[in-house]
C-alpha cells in the first residue's frame, strides 16, 4: 500500500510540475510584449523603431527588431538584459509575456511596466511518448484548471493579467 501511495503522490506532483510548466511557458511564448522603464515612452510597437530594445541572443525577437528599425541589442541572459532595462541601456526589452509579467511583478514591480499589444502569438504544449498515460491525464487536468478558474488565477499570481 505505501509504494501505491507513493506512486500515486509522485504522479499527482509530476502532474502538477506538469500543469505549472505548461502556464509559464504558454504564458511566456503566448504573446512578445515590450516593457519598457516607468517614465512612459513606448507605448508599443509602433514605438520601437529607432529605439534600443533588449531581447535574449539569437531569439526569434532579433529578426522582427531589426524588421522593423529597431536597435537590437542581444543579452546572453534574462539578469544582463533587466540589468539594462533597468541602467537605462536599453529603452525596453522585446520576449516573451511570461518572463516579462513574472519580472513585471516582482523584481520589476514599481520600476517597470508591460505595455503594448500582442507581436506574435505561439501555441505551446507538453510532448510525451506515444501510448504515455500521462498524455490523457495531463489535458484533462488542463482543461479542469481553465474551467474552474484555477489556471487564470494562478496566471494573475504569477505573471499578471493579461
């Protein structure tokens, strides 16, 4: 009976890693919000051309930046380009929501807002091996964290409203 138990535990916390992991990261590739420094000169994306914006090495952000005349600065990590934003090096980063919404409403919170309407949505979601009985399990548990409120609520906890 302890091994079920423990087996049974074990599955409901690698559920539950599962279902946080899938909240960040949909939240995070959901949308490339610009944030930029209290003082409230960009607005959006219209107001990026010309203007230094931050974004991670290599991302997708990168191509669309220079597309659109902007100064692509490109940071190795999420710290040097907040570090940055906040020194006044950059007049807003470029990624994704998650990141930005968590920063925003912690480390960044009162120096920092989210501004601007969505870039470019991305769908993203969980890969397990074919026959996985987890697969069945984990969107079931999805769709009852979206329909009980749950997931929204633990969005706005930890990455603000969108």
């Amino acid at each position: 009976m302890p091994r079920q138990w423990l087996a049974h535990t074990l599955g409901l916390l690698w559920l539950f890693a599962g279902i946080a992991f899938v909240a960040l990261f949909t939240a995070q590739l959901t949308a490339m919000i610009t944030m930029e420094q209290i003082r409230g000169r960009i607005s959006g994306p219209a107001d990026l051309p010309g203007r230094r914006v931050g974004t991670l090495s290599a991302s997708t952000s990168v191509a669309y930046l220079r597309k659109i005349g902007a100064y692509a600065l490109e940071f190795p990590t999420t710290e040097e380009m907040f570090r940055a934003l906040r020194d006044g090096t950059v007049d807003a980063v470029l990624m994704g929501s998650a990141t930005l919404g968590y920063y925003a409403l912690h480390e960044g919170q009162g120096r920092v807002r989210m501004v601007g309407p969505e870039v470019e949505k991305n769908d993203v979601g969980f890969v397990v091996a074919l026959g996985s009985p987890l697969r069945k399990r984990i969107s079931n548990q999805i769709v009852a964290l979206r329909e009980d409120g749950t997931y929204q609520r633990l969005h706005a906890k930890w990455f603000g409203n969108d």
